[in-house]
C-alpha cells in the first residue's frame, strides 16, 4: 500500500496536482506517517494546547497520531 501510495504521490507531483510541502490529510493517512506531515507549522501549536489542556496526557493513550506536548 505505501509503494502504490508513493507512486500516486509521485506521479502527482509530475503532473503538478499538488506541491512537494503539502499536507498529508489524516483520514487518509497510513500508520507510521509522521505527525510533521500531516500538522506541518501548527503542530508546535498543537503541542502547546496539548501541554496546557492535557496535562495528564491523556489522548496520549488513545491511538492514531501523536501530536507531542510542547
């Protein structure tokens, strides 16, 4: 699944439907995608909302994508 992916991404790219620094969208996102490219500049954002409305970390418990606490 991620080598099809990756073509797609790729022949993307060649064809100019998207642009080498955008987003990943999260639904569509495979395990293991790092955070940095789905969130890009507002995961540190994220990560400083995380710290002061979590701070027991609790959706770091859950599954899916971690967004890391500033």
């Amino acid at each position: 699944m991620k080598d099809t992916l990756k073509k797609v991404r790729d022949v993307a790219l060649t064809e100019g439907c998207t642009k080498p620094d955008a987003p990943v969208y999260l639904n569509y996102s495979l395990q293991g995608t790092n955070v940095q490219d789905i969130y890009h500049t507002d995961l540190e954002k994220l990560g400083k909302l995380r710290k002061k409305y979590d701070e027991n970390d609790v959706m770091g418990q859950t599954g899916g994508f971690k967004i890391p606490l500033a």
